[in-house]
C-alpha cells in the first residue's frame, strides 16, 4: 500500500488547498446533470470540493481493490456532493 501513499498525499493536498481539479470541469457538469443538481455559484464551489474529495477517495478505494486490498468496489451517486451528518452541514 505504500505505492499509494504519495499519489493520496498529492491528491488530498491539493483539496486541502481548495482549489478545484480543472481536468475534472467536464466530469462535474456531467455529474451534476445526471443528477439533477443545481447549485448557487458559492455553494457550487464548497459541494465541487466535496464531490472531488469523495471522487479521490472511491477511485483510491477501488485502486486498492484491483490490487487485491479490498472484497468490494465503490461508485459515485447522487450523494457524492455531500459530507458527513456529523460535519453540521445541512444539504
């Protein structure tokens, strides 16, 4: 797992960073439209961070399990915009 850790540790400092992944415009429009999400451009910004943390965090999820580390793979739904109910945040 250690391959792992310096590709995570670029990726999450980026989002640390707040700055979006402009490679991944096109996938987020696409996302959001499936979806049937709309959003304010303040909000977009804040729900764009999350969806690509949780993006990072299923695509290095199911990285694992081609490498045979995980029994199961992960996919982005229509909650990949969302945190956690802990964090306070109301959708």
């Amino acid at each position: 797992m250690e391959p792992l850790a310096p590709v995570a540790l670029l990726a999450l400092l980026a989002l640390a960073l707040g700055h979006p992944d402009p490679a991944l415009d096109r996938h987020w429009e696409l996302w959001k439209k499936t979806y049937g999400k709309e959003y304010q451009p303040q909000e977009d910004s804040l729900r764009r961070l999350t969806w690509e943390k949780n993006l990072w965090l299923v695509t290095l999820h199911n990285l694992e399990h081609s490498l045979g580390l995980r029994s199961y793979t992960l996919g982005m739904n229509h909650l990949g915009d969302m945190v956690g109910a802990g964090s306070g945040f109301q959708p």
